[in-house]
C-alpha cells in the first residue's frame, strides 16, 4: 500500500502543474455537486424512527406550536385608566399593522366590532349547537311565570338605558338570553377566566392590563431576522411610551431565548475559538518553523468535507442541517492524519521511509474510526444516518487526501534540528517507565468502576440554553398576567379526518370540564364545546327538538306576550324568537365556523393529507403534570406533549440507541484492525486503552456530577475517534520498535500530543464560555483527550513494553494469550515451527515468515542434516533470518554470521529475540574464516563471493540459487547432496 502511494508521490512530483491542474479541476467538480445541496433544519430528525417516534413526529408536524408572543400593556399606577390602556393598544396595534408586515403574521387580542356581531349572530343562528346538557337544566329551570317576568323587566330596563339602541336587536332576537349560554363556551378558546372586553380588547378583572398575541413571521430558529424584528419592536414601544406616561409595556416569547442562545453562542465562539485558532496557529508555524504550515495542515480536511457534502448531495439529495454542524466539529479528527504525516516527514526527509512508516497506521486510523461513524446508521436517525454518512467519508478521504498532498506541499529542513522545542524534549520521554503514573492512571480506573454507571443522560434541553435573569424575569410577570405560570401541556386529538379528531376532543373536552371541577387542573383552552364534530351536532339538535316540544313553545309564548304587554311590547315584538324555536337546524362544517369570525380555529385545528388534529392547551401546577399525562398514556386518539416529556421521548430512545451504536462500533473495529493486524492480541492491546478510557472517562464525569446531553453525547464519537487514533499510532510505534529496535515512540508521541494540544486549544477552549450547551463539550472534550493521551502515553505503552519489549531485550519470544503448541512434542523438536515463529508474532514480516517455513521447511532440515558436523557457519541472503534462527536452534552452540544486504530486512533480522549469538551484518568481509557458507539466492558481485569461499569454504550450500557454482569443481570440491534446489559441495579432504 505504501509503495502506491510513493508512486503517486514521485509521478505528480515530476509533474507538478498537472497535480495543480487535476486538484484544481477535482474542486470546480465537488464543489458544483455540493453546492445543489437541500438543507433540512428539522430538529426532530436526530430521533430514532420507532413506531411510538414515529407518530409523536407526524402530530408535531401536522400541529402547530408556533412560537408565539405575548405582549402586555399595563398601568404602572391606578390613576391610569383602562382608556389609556386602549388608547395605547391601539397606537401599538395600527404600527404593528402597518410596519411589521415582514415580521408578524397576525396580532390576537382586539376583536372588531363586526366580529363581536357576527359571532352573536352565528351562536344565535346554530345555538342548539352550542348548548350541552347542563345549560338546558338552566333552560328548564328558567321557563316559570317569576323567571319570565324578570327577564321581561331586565330587558325592558336596558332598552331604556344609553346603550338602548345596541342592546334593541338583541332582546327581541333572545329575551330569555339563551345565547349567552352559547356564548360562554368561546371563553374556553383561551386559557383563563380572569378576562373581559373593553373597548375590544383583552384586560384583565382588574383592568390594568391589556393582553396581546402575537404570530411571528419567522420561527425561533431565524435569530438574525428576529435579531432585527425584536430590535424594532423595542424601538416602537419606546416611541410610544413617550406619549403615555404611566404605561409600559413588556413582552415574551420563545424567540428572546433563542436571540440570546444565539449571540452568545457568537460572543463565546468568537472569543474562545478566535484566540485558540491564533495560539495555535503560532505554535504549529514556530514547531514546523514553516510560515504556511496551518494552510497545508487544514486543506486535506476541507477538501474532504467539501467532497462529503457532494457525496450527500448526490445520493440523498438533502442532508439535515444539524448532523452537518456537528459534523463539521467532529471533521478535526481528520487533523490527525495531516499532523501525523508532518510530524514524521519533519523529523525524516526520506520520502520512502515516510510512506513505508506512516501509510498503515493513517489507513488503519481513517478506516476504524470511518467504520465506526458508519455505526451510526444502526440508530435509524436521518440526521445521524447524514452524520454517519458525512463523518465517515470525510475521514477517509482526509488520510487519503493527507498521503497524497502534504509530501507534495511540505518541504522539512535538510538540516538536523539543532535545538529541540519544549513539544520535542515533551515526546522523548518514555512515559510508562514513571510509577506514579501509572499508579494514578491504576487508582483512577479501579475507582471510576465504582462511579461509571452512575452518568446519567440529561433529557431536559431547557438546562442547555442559555438566558438572562431579565429574560426570566420577564418570561414569568407576562406569563403571570396570561394566566400561563405553571406548566402547560398541549393534548393533541388526531385521527384520519378532521371530524373524527372533532369527535375524539369532544370526549376530551369533557374529561377536561371534570378535571377542572376536581381541581386537578388550573385552566385549558379547547374548542370542544364549540367547534364540534357532525355526529355531536346532530346528537345536540335532536336534543334541542326533544326539548321544545309543542305544548312547551305554546306556553313560553303565552307567558312571554302576558308579562311583555305589561310593559307595553306588541304582540308580534317576539316573532323571531318563536321563529328560532321552531327552526329545522343543520349541522354546520368547518369553514362556517371559520367565517362566523374572530375565533382563531386556526390555533386548534391542522389538517393534512390524511391526518387531522385538534389542540388543546391545559394549565396545571408542576406536581401534577406526571400524573396528569398518565391518564393520556394508554390513549390511542389522544396524545400528551409538553416539552420535558418530547425531549425524555425522543432523547431517551437516543440515549438507549446510542448503547446500542457503542455495542456496534467497538465490535466492528475489532473486526477492522483484526483485519490489519492478523492478530488477536495485538488487536485487543489496541482497543484495550479506548475501553479503559470510556470506563475513566465516565467516572470522572460521575464523581464530578456531569451529565451526558444530546450534544456531547455525539461528540464522545469524536473523543472515542482521537483515541482510537492514538492507540493506533501509539500501537504502531511500540511494534516498530520491537520489529526494528529504532525508538520510535518520540516521533509518534508528538503527533498525539499536536493532535491534543490542537484539541484543546479548539474544542477545549470553549469551557471558558458562558453557553451551557459549549461549556458541556468543552468539558466531555477536555476529560476525553486528555485521557486519551495520558493512557496511550503510560498503561499502552507500559504494556507493550512488559509483554513485548521486555520479552525482546530478554532473547524471548514475546507474549502471546493462547499456545496451541508442545516444546517437547515431537514435531516441535524436529522443526522447530513455533520457536522459529514466535519470534516473528506481531511484526508485519509475520505472514512472509510464516509462509517461508511453510515452503522451505523440508529444505531447511536438510540442510540442518547435512550441517551437523559444522560449528561455525555463513548465510548470504539471509532474508528476515529464518534459516538462521532455524539452524541455531537445531544447534545451540554453532556460530552464524548471516548477510544481507536489504537494510529494512537487516533491521528486522537484529532485533529477533531469540537471535542469541547469530550476528547479522551487511559487510561480506565479517563472513571470512567460516567452516560452512549456504548461499540463498544470487550475490552481486560474484567476484567478491568467490574469493571468499575459495579462501574460507569447506562446504557450500546453495539454496535455490541461480549463482554460477562449476568453478567449485576445480577448487578439489565435490557435490555432496542435490535435490528439491539444494546443492551441497564438499570439499575433498
């Protein structure tokens, strides 16, 4: 794999306008392709698709919950008077009217004078409609001579009175006032009874204030235009305080939170992350002392981003907003590979050495932690399935991109570092070999053990914004004055249609009345005992003609033309009244009820393509809340929402998903780099350190009371990302030291301790931010890495240096958790297999070992055989030393000088561990004075090696070799042994 890409390296070299062209003409491509990107700002996208998600999501959907406003204007003394108050509503209401177009839908709260008509006129006209069966026991009670006569009086008093020629129409239509029966049900449409008109709007009982409902145009989540409207908004009303001494007037709405989430999400980031990245910025350019290096260090990262989002866009067309954002904080992973790269390359200029060091580990980072962002699409989320998508080929394509472009952009000093920088001297030491810290990182896990299952997950997504004590303030005096201080809970009735979701809030409304009368609620709004389904109004109408019966009617009429002509009123004053009793009513549907007038159905009832609901609000003390939604529970047409119980719904089966996605991932990057390592152990010892620190990461999150939340719940995939790279970089340093015996660890511990220190420096910074939701990433973020490193740095590599270094130094094979093997089986003793390969486990020369013996063994005991009489002894080509090792173990006490010549082969042939007293050289004069010389493979130049076997040789072996041997012949030797590409010369005595 190396060699590809060093070929790559040498072919674009050469020819560097055409790499210029071809990664010019790539982003042109990538960059068209994602820039046609939809972006889907749904939050509810990151919840898990089960069955019970499922429906709560298609009711959010279909109902609306607006972030609406209230706004109030009060007396700030009582010498105000409630005309004032008006008068200011209405200078405040014709500026909203005129001026806020753009930013407000509709103002709730001033009824027009022709509504207030026609909304009479409408009850009056279905008035069977609006009568349950508690006004008709009114109705029955009130049809006697005494209650006649009195309502006869009180209407004739009030035709009489100033407001004569108002009230005129209304008595004659309803003398008896049975409308107003009808019309106390529109009171339900608005949570509170502590309301009345007054000059058409709104006020409380006391008449100091006057209540206003805002419909903003843009919903919270579009802070920079409701930056703009919240700020004109305020300059109106100062306007108008001006010429109304004695009010103010305050508002609320969910959108002030978001304003304020928002800057100082602005003010924290700005500050953190802009002193961070110059920090940063400055070291990488003094270690590297290379003034472009961020600029190279970023590109690798952004290409892959950008070639991400085109992926995206190609296939799934959309991709949600979030997952892109988080996404994007999680792509500083992909710094990795670029430090990685430079890191080595500045510390080795050998291009070749380079890629044969660094290509395995950055391809084996890049592919477990891709592999493990794919784990992702098990939580069946669309926005963490784009998240999986996105993170997973961003990383890959960053190591990709990295190998490529880096050896290509970055030029390392020719010269030796003359004067090492602090990071240099930091990664020199051998941190494993401190037992305190060990001891500490021991101490640490053996508590934390105790302390890890206690994190527990925060559904409460209020703890995560972030608000002003005036906010607060301000949120509880206008909810105070809305009657909406305490908890408010929505009650969704849904069904295929709008009639059956009628009929199902109809039910409702009913057990609503019940809880209210118990005390078990403060106040609800529901359009159930108004707006009601077709078969309620049927059932309604036939108990108006039930009710008014012939003898009935006849008698009302009689009582009412005796006591009205005793206060002069025609005969015929009441003829429509006698025609509204003897009407034939008809149900009515819904756009009736919307033209009847201000009744703002629009706020209860949603309709879709086959799904309808209907809303309704319920305020309650916060004790009760839990008790009141369970009796919703087992509702199949009935569904409880308030906030907390959304986020412990839809964040809690995240939660849960997430254990799951845990599972997932550390499963498959077992699998990934049993893949790479071919081996068990190694694989174990490289997940080992991400285990100890998941398990130490929780228990200091759990001995300091943190708590997991949907933000730094995700971005422990990241933190679990670093520290699966460092244990493959660290995993990689201690077998190339063992294979090699170059101490590598300096090299690679200075690109773990870059990638911490840019961590830090980035996501780190942010625990000085004032934002909760920051605060809390930085927090898991800090924890993590440093975790990360400090176990990467001492228990990873404390281990490997007891099961392998040690073992090495020692001249015995390293550790090994399972042997299938006898030393003293027969088998054992006569080939000697598993002594010659162990010595060989775990270095990447394993599988070419394994596969030499396998081939050659038969031929390696014969030549054993025939070397029996022989103490000292010569290999030419010795290869990674197999012969070798083979025939010392034969024969403990016979010296061998093995050569070769392959520096990589030389390297790995001196640090076998049980090499004893072989010596290894690449100077053919060391193999002088030898009793025996085995010649595998050819030798250049020839001359060089005849002269030596010609002075030095009593017996030669050729092994597989093409290498001229006639001449022997004339030196007196002869041919001793041939067969299956063994020649064996002796020399005559």
């Amino acid at each position: 794999m190396h060699n590809a890409f060093y070929n790559i390296y040498r072919f674009f070299r050469s020819r560097p306008l055409l790499g210029i062209g071809i990664l010019l003409v790539y982003l042109v491509l990538i960059a068209l392709a994602a820039w046609n990107i939809r972006f889907e700002e749904d939050v509810t996208a990151l919840v898990p698709k089960g069955e019970e998600q499922i429906r709560l999501k298609k009711i959010l959907q279909e109902t609306d919950f607006s972030d609406k406003m209230i706004l109030s204007v009060s007396a700030e003394n009582n010498s105000v008077s409630p005309d004032s108050l008006a008068a200011f509503a209405d200078s405040l209401t014709s500026r909203l009217e005129t001026d806020f177009q753009p930013y407000i839908k509709s103002i709730k709260g001033k009824i027009p004078d022709e509504d207030i008509t026609g909304i009479y006129d409408f009850i009056y006209e279905n008035l069977p409609i609006f009568l349950n069966d508690s006004d008709y026991v009114k109705m029955e009670t009130n049809l006697d001579k005494d209650s006649i006569a009195k309502a006869i009086g009180s209407g004739y008093r009030s035709l009489l009175s100033p407001t004569g020629f108002v009230t005129k129409n209304y008595f004659f239509k309803d003398p008896l006032n049975y409308t107003n029966l009808g019309l106390r049900k529109l009171r339900e449409l608005q949570v509170g009874d502590n309301f009345g008109l007054y000059n058409n709007y709104l006020i409380t009982s006391d008449r100091k204030h006057i209540i206003l409902f805002l419909d903003p145009v843009f919903p919270s989540s579009e802070t920079a235009n409701n930056q703009v409207f919240i700020e004109k908004l305020d300059h109106t009303l100062e306007k108008i305080q001006a010429n109304f001494p004695g009010v103010r007037a305050d508002y609320f709405g969910g959108v002030l939170y978001s304003i304020a989430n928002a800057n100082q999400i602005k003010k924290d980031i700005g500050l953190t992350l802009g002193i961070a990245l110059s920090v940063l910025f400055v070291l990488l350019i003094l270690f590297y002392r290379k003034f472009y290096i961020p600029l190279i260090l970023f590109l690798p990262s952004l290409l892959a981003g950008i070639s991400a989002i085109a992926v995206l866009s190609i296939f799934r067309g959309s991709v949600s907003a979030i997952s892109l954002g988080i996404g994007a904080i999680l792509l500083g992973i992909s710094l990795d590979y670029a430090l990685h790269i430079l890191t080595h390359f500045r510390n080795n200029n050998d291009v070749k050495d380079l890629f044969r060091d660094i290509t395995r580990p950055i391809i084996m980072s890049s592919f477990t932690t891709a592999i493990a962002f794919l784990c992702l699409l098990f939580v069946n989320s669309d926005a963490l399935t784009d998240l999986g998508i996105f993170a997973s080929v961003s990383v890959l394509l960053s190591s990709v991109f990295s190998l490529v472009l880096i050896p290509l952009l970055y030029r390392p000093s020719e010269k030796i570092l003359e004067k090492p920088t602090v990071i240099d001297r930091l990664s020199a030491i051998d941190y494993s070999r401190f037992r305190a810290a060990l001891g500490m990182l021991m101490l640490l896990f053996l508590v934390s053990l105790f302390f890890f299952q206690k994190v527990e997950f925060n559904e409460d997504l209020a703890e995560l914004n972030y608000s002003t004590e005036e906010i607060r303030n301000r949120e509880k005096q206008v909810q105070q004055l809305a009657e909406r201080d305490g908890k408010t809970i929505y009650l969704v009735s849904y069904a295929g249609s709008v009639d059956e979701a009628l009929t199902y809030n109809n039910e409702l409304y009913h057990q609503l009345q019940s809880l209210k009368q118990e005390q078990k609620i403060t106040n609800f709004s529901s359009i159930g005992g108004v707006v009601l389904s077709t078969s309620v109004q049927n059932e309604r109408i036939k108990h108006w003609s039930d009710f008014w019966t012939d003898p009935k009617k006849d008698t009302l009429q009689s009582l009412l033309l005796s006591e009205s002509a005793k206060y002069g009123f025609k005969a015929q004053s009441f003829d429509r009244f006698y025609a509204e009793l003897a009407s034939d009513f008809e149900p009515i549907g819904l756009q009736e009820y919307k033209q009847a007038g201000t009744l703002y159905l629009s706020d209860f009832i949603s309709e879709g393509n086959n799904f309808a609901t209907v809303t309704s609000t319920v305020n309650l003390p916060e004790e009760n809340s839990e008790d009141f939604i369970q009796l919703f529970q087992d509702d199949p047409n009935i569904y409880p929402i308030d906030r907390k119980a959304i986020n412990q719904n839809f964040l809690g089966s995240l939660k849960d998903n997430f254990n799951l996605l845990i599972g997932f991932s550390v499963l498959a990057v077992f699998l990934i780099l049993l893949a790479f390592y071919r081996n068990i152990e190694i694989s174990i010892l490289t997940l080992l350190p991400i285990a100890i620190t998941w398990v130490c990461a929780l228990g200091i999150m759990g001995i300091m009371g943190l708590h997991f939340n949907i933000l730094n719940i995700i971005i422990s995939t990241f933190i679990f990302g670093l520290g699966l790279d460092y244990s493959i970089f660290m995993t990689n340093a201690c077998l190339k030291e063992y294979e090699t015996g170059k101490f590598a660890l300096p090299t690679y511990q200075t690109s773990i301790l870059l990638s911490v220190i840019t961590t830090l420096l980035g996501m780190g910074a942010l625990i000085f931010a004032r934002h909760p939701a920051l605060r809390s990433v930085a927090s898991i973020s800090i924890i993590g890495v440093l975790l990360a490193m400090l176990i990467s740095f001492v228990l990873q590599r404390f281990i490997f240096r007891k099961l392998l270094l040690n073992a090495s130094e020692k001249g015995k094979p390293a550790f090994a958790f399972l042997r299938f093997y006898q030393t003293d089986s027969k088998a054992e003793k006569l080939y000697r297999k598993n002594a010659v390969l162990n010595n060989y486990r775990y270095k990447t020369v394993y599988s070419e070992a394994k596969k030499e013996y396998r081939n050659d063994r038969e031929k390696y005991l014969r030549i054993s055989q025939n070397l029996e009489g022989e103490r000292s002894l010569a290999i030419i080509n010795a290869g990674i030393g197999v012969l070798a090792l083979f025939l010392k173990m034969k024969q403990a006490d016979r010296e061998i000088t093995a050569l070769e010549q392959d520096i990589a082969k030389l390297q790995v042939c001196r640090e076998l561990p049980a090499k004893g007293t072989i010596q290894f050289t690449s100077d053919l004069e060391e193999l002088s004075g030898k009793q025996a010389y085995i010649l595998q493979g050819d030798f250049e130049p020839e001359e060089s090696l005849k002269l030596l076997l010609r002075k030095n040789a009593s017996k030669v072996i050729f092994l597989d070799s093409e290498f001229p041997n006639r001449w022997l012949l004339d030196l007196n030797f002869e041919i001793s042994y041939r067969q299956n590409g063994i020649l064996i010369f002796r020399k005559i005595s």
